[in-house]
DNA sequence: CTCACTTTGAGACTGAGTCTCACTTTCATA
DNA sequence: TATGAAAGTGAGACTCAGTCTCAAAGTGAG
C-alpha cells in the first residue's frame, strides 16, 4: 500500500483513514463491484465508514484513474481497480450476467483512426458486447 | 407511418392513438433525445400522453428494436430512431455533449472475431469514445 | 352485445446517488 | 505545542429517472 500512497499524494489526494479502509477492500476484490456491495462489506466489518464517504471515495479514485466505472446497464455502477492493469473492454452475458474481459489492439487503433479522422482528443472509451455467454448458448 | 404501422403489427404490438401520437413526434426528432424531452413536447402539444405511458413506450420500441437506447453518462437515456437507419457508434464530447456518429466495418468485423474467440453469441453492442470535439479542443 | 384481455393515467413509490451542515481531522505556520 | 484555515466525514434529507399500482377506458373475437 505504500505505493499506492505515494501514487495518491502525488495527485494531491489526502489517503485519510477512512480512505485507506476502503481501498484495502476495494483492491482486493478481483472482479467488478458495486458501490452499495463495498459498503455493505466495509459496514459488516464495522470499518466505521459511511455510505456518503463510499460514494464520495470511489467518485475521487475514478477521477483520478485508480478506479474503473463501468455501466452494464445494471442500474447501478461497477468498478473496477485498475492499478497493475492493462486496459479491456468486456463481454457481458444478457442472461447469466457473466462479464468477460478482452483486449484487441486492432480495434484500439481503429478508434484513434476514426477520432483523428473527426478531430476528436479521445480521453476514454467504453466498448462493451452484449449477448449469450459460452455457458449459457448451450441451453439454446 | 403505414409501414411502421404493419412492422409493428408484425411484431404483435397494438398501434394504438397514444402509441401512434408518440412515434409521430419521436420520428421526427432526427437526433438522440430523452424520454422527459419527448414527453415535455407532447405534453406542450396536448397530445394527452402521460408520462408512464411514454416511459412504456419507449421501453417496447427499443425492446422491437424501433428505437436504439444510449447511455452516455448523463444520468438518463437517450433514444433514437432506428428506421431506416445504419448500425453506428458514437463520439461524445466531454465539454460541450456533442454527439458524432461513426461506422467502421474494420471494427465490427474484429468484434465478431473477439466474441467467436469465447464462443460468445452477440446480441448487441455499445461502443463510445468520449473526449474533446473538434469545436472544444480549439480553447485548449 | 359481452367478456376477457390490453392499455392508459394519476400519482405513489423505488433506489442509486448527491447534498447539507454541524462536527472532526489534518497540517502548515507561529 | 498552539491555532486556525482547509479538507474530510456522517446522518439523514433530498433528487430525479424510471417503475409500479390499480381503477377506469379501450379493443376485439365470438
Ligand atoms: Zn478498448
Ligand atoms: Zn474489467
Ligand atoms: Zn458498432
Ligand atoms: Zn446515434
């Protein structure tokens, strides 16, 4: 966690007690969660932090790229930690809701073709696959 | 609106008056726009639609694939017209909300080698770059 | 007609996320 | 160590897009 202090202070970010609890659950989730399921966790463990500060906490590391906010069109945001990450994009299954992560260099530098061909500074992307996961085609 | 009406009917969806009133308007717009949008112009033009019906509405076009439905981070959707349309995916400007269009086959075709790869079926897909427009990259 | 089924509207409700504001913590400077 | 401005926090009120309820109205096959 040292790193990450050094990485937060050097984005003028304060690592507070608070925020410092949140991270430490919040990193170890492998996979992509939401808001409400962290603060549930953090209040089980009676970590002593609020809801507001959840919200507020995951807003700030998103903005300052630590974290990933994706919309599956849940209702509902999910996030996920990016630090020792390669950038993907991902495949999410309409009926399981199993989410696949992939990475294709093609289309990556087909968008920077289609953003240099409208002038456009692409600042982030959302690229996102929605249908039948491999588990469950077979049913069909 | 003859033809819309015999897809529909296709598709064992009623045109009814409110139905058929809605999709007048919605038609028309020839860009995204959200359903309070659309309900405040209908509401203005006493086309005796209610808000829960509009909300309905646009819920059974998209579901027939009539309306496509975007989310592009604004805390609400945005539809738009899918008749008569070609499949696109969107630019989005982080300044000013401008919203491109762009098609690019090279990218379609490597996401259906992305979703062969994990024997993932597709049923539908978003991609959106967000960024800085031609217009408001100019300031910076 | 008639009866079952569908659609509609007014307004209550939901739920993720934000805001307020009094209180606490942090930290630079004295 | 003292001090005060600035930043962070918590409880709970609030927002607001979207959904639900349920009584009333429309539709349509027989
Ligand atoms: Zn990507
Ligand atoms: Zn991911
Ligand atoms: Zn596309
Ligand atoms: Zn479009």
């Amino acid at each position: 966690m040292g790193e990450l202090d050094a990485v937060l202070k050097e984005k003028g970010v304060k690592l507070t007690e608070q925020r410092r609890r949140l991270l430490e659950k919040a990193l170890l989730q492998h996979k992509h969660f939401s808001a409400e399921e962290l603060y549930e966790t953090l209040r089980q463990k009676r970590a002593g932090i609020s809801r507001a500060t959840v919200y507020r906490t995951l807003k700030l590391l998103a903005a300052h790229d630590v974290l990933d906010v994706h919309d599956f069109d849940r209702g509902y945001h999910l996030y996920e930690s990016r630090l020792g990450r390669h950038h993907h994009d991902h495949l999410v299954c309409l009926k399981c809701g199993r989410i696949t992560e992939f990475e294709n260099p093609d289309i990556e530098s087909e968008q920077e073709k289609v953003a240099r061909h409208y002038h456009f500074k692409i600042v982030s992307h959302s690229h996102k696959i929605y249908g039948l996961c491999h588990r469950c085609r077979v049913g069909n």
